[in-house]
C-alpha cells in the first residue's frame, strides 16, 4: 500500500555495511546493513509556502529570461529549500541572470562545493551553488551535474569572484574541469597528486600521518577485518 500522495524517491545507490567491514570479521553485526541513497522527486508549482512564495517569483523570472536555453532542467523543494537544476551548457548565462537581473539580485556566491555519485550514470559528477541575494534577502541553490567521461562545466569566476578558489578546490578534490577559470590548478593537494581524493571511487589509503616521536601508517597498512 502506497499513500496517493507519496513521492516518488530516485534511488542512485545502495549503500551496504558500516566501516568498510565485510564478511566474518564483522562482529558489530553492521555489515548486514543496507542504506539506499535517494534523491528527491521534482517538485511542481506552486513551490512556495507561507513565507517563500517568492520562490515561485524567481522560478517564473528565471523561466521567462531563460526560455530560449531551456535552462532550468528541473526545480526540487526539500527540507524548506529551494534548487534549481541547471544545464551546464547554460550555466554561465543562467548564473548571470541571476546576479544582474533586478527581480532576482542574487550578488554573492557563498559556497561552490561538488558531490561524487558512481552509480548515478551520466551524471556522476554534482556542482552545487549556494546564492544569496543581499538586496531581497533571499537564498536559493543551484545544481549543475556532468559524467564522468567528460568532466567539464562552465566556470561563473566572471560573474562570482568569490568561487575562484572554490572552483580550484572542487577540481582538486573531485577532478570537475572548471572551463574558463582562469587558473585552474591544485589548491590543497601537492602539484603533482595523482587522482581527486574525495571521489568515492579513489581508494582509501593515504601516506602515514607524522607525529612528535612517531609514525601511524596510511589505512591500507593498518589492521584489516575483512
């Protein structure tokens, strides 16, 4: 029995067992564990409540300025925030619209971060955008998703300064090609790391951790229970 008014839940992965613990020498009892890893339904109009009905104000700015590109590929409200899924070929117009259009004056970028789905086939790869607009006192988030086999998205540096060292970090830990910036090299990393770090698909593992008067070895060299 299914409640008519349930969502539909997109489900990208399945996560089994805790700590990387498999087999016999799980004794927690974790390993027979199973998580599913699901993303939100679309949402339909009207998105806004009570104190963020201007949410359908800026979905029908952005749709009416962004028509010819077809930009926004879907709009998803969850947890009382609002995203905007956004086709990278039409980032870098979209992100100016937002900033420049006064309706919507979402001036400073305040966070670029990314996300590694594996299983989420030819969309592996999420670049979340965090906007705040001063002049409205409003906030909302875009998503850009790319594949793995051609890891490229727009950069907004133009348009958003602040994401130009936000822009580098996500290329560093997560190999997203930032086309455009205009210095996309390794922030965090040593120049010459091999692989992005934070995929869920670079092994665990590391160089040991250096202390006063000691050393502890990589994880891979540690005490295995599998």
């Amino acid at each position: 029995m299914v409640p008519s008014d349930a969502e539909t839940l997109e489900v990208v992965d399945v996560r089994e067992g805790m700590f990387g613990v498999h087999g016999t020498g799980d004794t927690s009892g974790y390993g027979g564990m199973t998580r599913p890893v699901a993303m939100p339904a679309p949402s339909q109009p009207p998105f806004g409540a009570e104190g963020t009905s201007w949410w359908d104000d800026v979905h029908g700015r952005l749709a009416t300025l962004t028509e010819e590109t077809g930009a926004i590929e879907k709009v998803v409200v969850d947890r009382g925030e609002i995203t905007f899924f956004v086709r990278r070929e039409a980032l870098a117009d979209t992100a100016r619209h937002l900033r420049d259009d006064p309706a919507l004056r979402f001036e400073f970028c305040s966070s670029l971060s990314a996300v590694h789905f594996p299983h989420e086939t030819g969309r592996e790869l999420h670049v979340v955008y965090h906007l705040l607009s001063m002049t409205h006192n409003r906030r909302i988030r875009l998503e850009v998703t790319c594949p793995d086999a051609d890891p490229h998205v727009p950069s907004v540096v133009a348009t958003y300064p602040t994401a130009d060292w936000q822009e580098r970090e996500a290329w560093d830990m997560f190999g997203i090609q930032f086309d455009g910036h205009p210095a996309l090299t390794r922030i965090l990393m040593p120049d010459d790391w091999q692989g992005h770090p934070q995929r869920k698909d670079y092994p665990l593992g590391g160089i040991p951790v250096e202390y006063k008067g000691g050393t502890i070895p990589s994880p891979d060299q540690r005490r295995s229970y599998s």
